[in-house]
C-alpha cells in the first residue's frame, strides 16, 4: 500500500520549492523523466476493465520498464478522518517488449505522458519521497522529445510512502506532518481533490529564495 497526497504550485515558485525540501530532507534531488504509457482493459465476457501503466525513467543510466497498477483508495469512518488517501499498489519490473505483450492480453494504449522534473527520498517518520514535475503530452506515438506541457507554468507535487495494511495511520500521520512544512508554498490533499495554489506561495517563495533556504524550520 501507498499513502499519496498531491498539489500544484506554479513554475516559478519550483525553485523555492527545491530549496525548502533541500533545506528539510538534506538529501540530493534526483533529476527524473518519466515515461508513462497509460493501458486500459475493455470489459468483456465478465471481466471489468482495469487500468495499468507501464513507467520508465528515461533519466537511468540504462532505463527499465515497471508495470504499475494502483486500486481503488481505502474507504470507510478510518479513512475519511485522515487527510492521507492509502490505496493498494503493485509494482513488477517488466521487460522491453511488456507493451507488445499487454496488447495481446487486450490492453489499449489509452494515452501517454512525459514527466519532467525532480524527486526527493528521505526518512522522516516513514520513506518519504516527493517529486515535483510538469506533465507533458506526445504529439507523436512515443515521441519524448516532442513533449509539449498540459498544463504550462504548472506543476504537479506528489508526496507517497510505503505503508501497510498493519502502519498506514502511523505513516499518514509522518506524511501530513511533513507536509505542514510546505503549506507557505502549496498545499497538499488527497488525488482528485486539489484546492489550487495557495494565495501566499509568492511571499514565502521570494523569502525562501533571498535567505538561500538558511533557516532552519
Ligand atoms: C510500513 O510498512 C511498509 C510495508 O511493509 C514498509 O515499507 C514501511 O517501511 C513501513 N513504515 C513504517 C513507518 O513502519
Ligand atoms: C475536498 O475539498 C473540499 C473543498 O476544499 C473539502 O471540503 C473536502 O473535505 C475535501 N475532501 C477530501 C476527501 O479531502
């Protein structure tokens, strides 16, 4: 299982943004080119439709492919109190030749995507990683230097952990806690959810940047 929350913030408050997490973590950012390629199941004869993506880093020194498929976010009284939504997640290395392969089992490319941008991985109550990126869409099939933005001069902030059916509450809560750092500059909510950029990300962006990230939060 996974524990996510997402925001946006816009491009030009990414800077600021990099020195905060540099400033809490104290750990490099690793510099990231995601491309994802999003498959869809029809349903047919009993078996409902389903959705998986398959995810290179074309930043790797030699790129490999990862089939992903996330399900349906935890429900329920439990749920609902934390401001963390948990899902279930599985993850497998797949070989190059994976997206021929899922075509024959009958997945359809429903659409594809680059993800450009950076991530952080630290420990701070749980295994911690944020990644900050554009989302851009191919004009051409799998043409990933032809990437174009969806969204220009926005980005997409995601914050996840690891967790299990057994510490999800403990690793919601480092991850909420993690994240009252960043509210100056966006604010985080669970998928589908975003409340937009926060009114005072200029102000606290502008101050992050003229002090060099030197305060200690
Ligand atoms: C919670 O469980 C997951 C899965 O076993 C593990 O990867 C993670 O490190 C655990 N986190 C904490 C904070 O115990
Ligand atoms: C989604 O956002 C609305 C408005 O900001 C808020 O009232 C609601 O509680 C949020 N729902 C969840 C599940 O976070």
């Amino acid at each position: 299982m996974e524990c996510v929350v997402q925001g946006i913030i816009e491009t030009q408050h990414v800077e600021a943004l990099e020195i905060l997490l540099h400033g809490l973590c104290g750990v490099r950012k690793e510099r990231l080119c995601i491309h994802e390629l999003c498959l869809k199941s029809v349903a047919n004869l009993g078996l409902v439709s389903s959705e998986i993506r398959l995810i290179c880093d074309l930043e790797q020194s030699e790129p490999t492919w990862t089939v992903r498929h996330v399900g349906g976010a935890m429900r329920g009284a439990v749920a609902d109190q934390i401001s963390v939504l948990v899902r279930p997640v599985v993850e497998s290395k797949v070989s190059k030749n994976a997206l021929r392969i899922l075509n024959s089992l009958g997945y359809k490319l429903d659409h594809e995507l680059l993800r450009v941008g950076f991530a952080f991985h630290f420990q701070r109550g749980a295994q911690i990683t944020v990644t900050v990126s554009s989302i851009n869409k191919m004009l051409k099939l799998h043409a990933t230097d032809e990437a174009v933005p969806v969204t220009p001069g926005i980005q997409l902030v995601e914050v996840t952990a690891p967790s299990s059916s057994e510490n999800y509450s403990e690793v919601a809560a480092a991850v909420s806690s993690f994240c009252e750092y960043l509210a100056p500059l966006l604010h985080l909510s669970k998928p589908g959810n975003s409340t937009g950029v926060v009114p005072t990300a200029a102000a606290a962006a502008a101050s992050l940047i003229s002090d060099g990230g030197g305060t200690k939060l």
